[in-house]
C-alpha cells in the first residue's frame, strides 16, 4: 500500500518536477534514509537513476499532492499524468520535425534527441498559446525562461537543458543570431563522487561468489569504466599482447584505450575458460547468446555485493569508476592522464576527484602532536 497522507516522511524530502528517460517525473532528493527509501519503493512507477544518484516517480495528480507541488490546470483526476496545454498546432509539430531531422542529421545521441524534442514541446505550447513561436525575440525568450524560474520547482539540470533546446531550436534550426540570455543560469550543485577504499574494495569483491559476476565488477573497477563500457566490451577488445583494452564509441563517440591489468588478464582468462556457454562475441553476454549483459543486472550484481560486504555508504556501480580515478590519483598519477583514462573531454570533470583526494589532507597530523604531551 501506498502511503499517500504520510507526512513523516514527505517532508524530509525535496521534490522538483524534472524529466528522467525523456519522460515528465517529479524528482526526490533527502538526505539518506532507509525508512523514506522503502517509502518510495512503495510508489508505482518509481525509478532510481545511479548516474543521477535519485528517485524519481511519475509526475502525476496523487504524487504532486503527496509532495506538496502545485497541481495545475489538466490535473483534476488522480493518477492523472499532467499534461501542459492543448494539442500542438501545425506550425508546432513542423517546428518539431525540423528538429528532429536536425539532430538525426549531426548524429546527436537519442538521449539528446528526446530531451531536446520533449523540452520544446513544453516550450512550444507555452509560447504558441499568446504568440507566434517564430516571432519571439530574445527578450520575449527571456521572460518566459524567467516566469519559469520564479516557479521553482524545476532542477538545476531540467532547467539546464531546456534553455539548450530553446538555443537550439532558434540558432541551429531558424538560424537565427546567437542568444546569450542574461539572465543566471542554475548552477548543479558539486556533488564529490562516492569513492571506495581499498579495504572495502577487496571486501566488495570477496563478497561475489560467481566469477562471471566477479570478473565484470572487477573490469570496471580496474579500468574505470563506465557500466554501459563493461557489456558492450567484445573479446577482440581485449589485446592480451599489448595488455590493453579498446574501448570503442563510448560517451561522446570517442574511442580509448585503457591499461590492462595482468590481475584481471587473469581473471578473464579463469572466466573464459569455465564459463558455459563460453562467450563468442561480447565479453559479457546475458541470458540470450550474442547479446551483451544488461545494464541494470550489472547493477544488481553491484548493489548485493555491496550489501553482502556490509558496505553502509551511498554508492552505486559507477563508485567503481569513481574509486580507480581517485586511487590513481592518489598514488601520484597526473591528473591529464586520469583525464584520457577516463575519456573525458574537460579536464574540469576530471578534477572533481581532486577534491576528493584532498580529503586525505584531514588525516595528516599535527607536528603538535609528535611533542611529549607533558611538554
């Protein structure tokens, strides 16, 4: 049963409407509490994002009431999804289209085609409902982005994105002048990755009994990688002579290669040997033979062991990537050869883990206290 007039627990948590898998949702964010996540497990359609580190639950009448949010106008219904306004007009769903092309055109990922699409919908039936969409000036632009900040119930990446669909739309598309709207953008919060240590990282892989489990956990951790990385990963992937890794197409389309570890060489070599049905083309193949191993149940794979090992911290599959970066750096390796290790294309990224490893810094003692206390 859900526990829709339970405040004990509602008002701990921050709600915002936001979009999870390029759907309208209502995102949760609390300081970590078991009893409000079994709480939210209790709630059809909930999701839980590892990359994001939330919740997220459909956004509809009953869940915008259980969170305090506003219920707008198309809502009146329980377990009614919100819709915005009235059917697009032509003009909109030809706007829409020319969109689509664009991106399918330059080779965005699917993810950034439904964002985009799904944004400017939103924005488009807005705008259409007082104006013409192809009169709208950058000041126009400007105070619709405003009067939607002033509702304050979207996330600083929601309202991220949807001012890139709008620039998109207007410059890529219409091929209008650059916008620079000034107005400030939401900042996402700094969130410091959730890191490992080694004694928890040996209790994590003690606790995996299945080698095939173990091997994957293994290779992501020691390569950093990240989970969609592991089981897409190919046997001619794996080059045993150079001891290296090719990592092909990975997030942005760029290809890498990362060191291989004889202790892993090891353990693939273990798995491949006694695995039935030995893989035959991806490393890592699921439950149908040829396919690659599902993402989610690499997770899963993840989150027992996790719990097996008696590890109480908040981390997901991607801490594994998170723990290889930090430990690296950790142990003196510079951070522009983190950066290609981990194939991100902004050193900035990258140095989220120097704050990390500044932790280290708590630790060091005071000169003080190597004085005789009875100084």
């Amino acid at each position: 049963m859900e526990s829709f007039n339970d405040s004990a627990w509602t008002d701990k948590v921050d709600a915002c409407l936001d979009q999870h898998q390029s759907k309208p949702c209502i995102r949760l964010a609390f300081a970590y509490d078991s009893i409000i996540i079994q709480h939210i497990k209790e709630i059809t359609g909930r999701q839980w994002s590892p990359t994001k580190k939330s919740w997220f639950i459909p956004d509809t009448y009953k869940n915008r009431c259980r969170f305090g949010l506003e219920v707008e106008h198309g809502m009146t219904e329980p377990g009614h999804v919100y819709a915005v306004t009235p059917e697009l007009n032509s003009l909109c769903h030809e706007l829409l289209q020319k969109v689509h092309d664009q991106i399918v055109l330059r080779g965005y990922s699917i993810h950034t085609l439904k964002s985009y699409v799904n944004h400017l919908k939103v924005y488009l039936q807005q705008v259409s409902l007082h104006h013409d969409p192809l009169a709208m000036t950058k000041a126009d632009i400007e105070q619709y982005l405003l009067a939607r900040g002033k509702q304050k119930k979207y996330s600083e990446s929601d309202t991220n994105q949807h001012i890139n669909a709008i620039k998109f739309l207007y410059e890529q598309v219409l091929k209008k002048e650059r916008m620079l709207f000034y107005l400030p953008r939401p900042e996402k919060p700094l969130q410091l990755p959730k890191v490992l240590g080694e004694h928890e990282l040996e209790r994590l892989f003690r606790a995996v009994p299945y080698l095939k489990h173990k091997a994957i956990l293994l290779t992501a951790f020691s390569c950093g990688m990240r989970v969609g990385e592991v089981i897409k990963l190919r046997l001619r992937d794996i080059d045993s002579e150079r001891m290296q890794i090719f990592i092909e197409r990975s997030k942005g389309k760029k290809d890498r290669y990362v060191t291989l570890s004889p202790v892993l060489l090891d353990i693939l070599r273990q798995y491949i040997k006694l695995h039935t049905p030995t893989p035959t083309d991806f490393l890592f193949e699921g439950q149908e033979k040829g396919q690659p191993y599902s993402s989610r149940s690499a997770q899963t794979i993840f989150n027992r062991a996790v719990q097996a090992a008696g590890i109480h911290k908040n981390v997901t599959f991607h801490s594994l990537r998170h723990s290889y970066a930090t430990h690296l750096l950790e142990k003196g390796v510079d951070i522009k050869y983190i950066k290609e290790l981990l194939g991100h294309f902004d050193i900035k990224t990258t140095e989220r883990y120097l704050h990390v490893a500044k932790e280290k810094l708590v630790n060091i003692k005071s000169p003080l206290d190597y004085l005789d206390p009875n100084i």
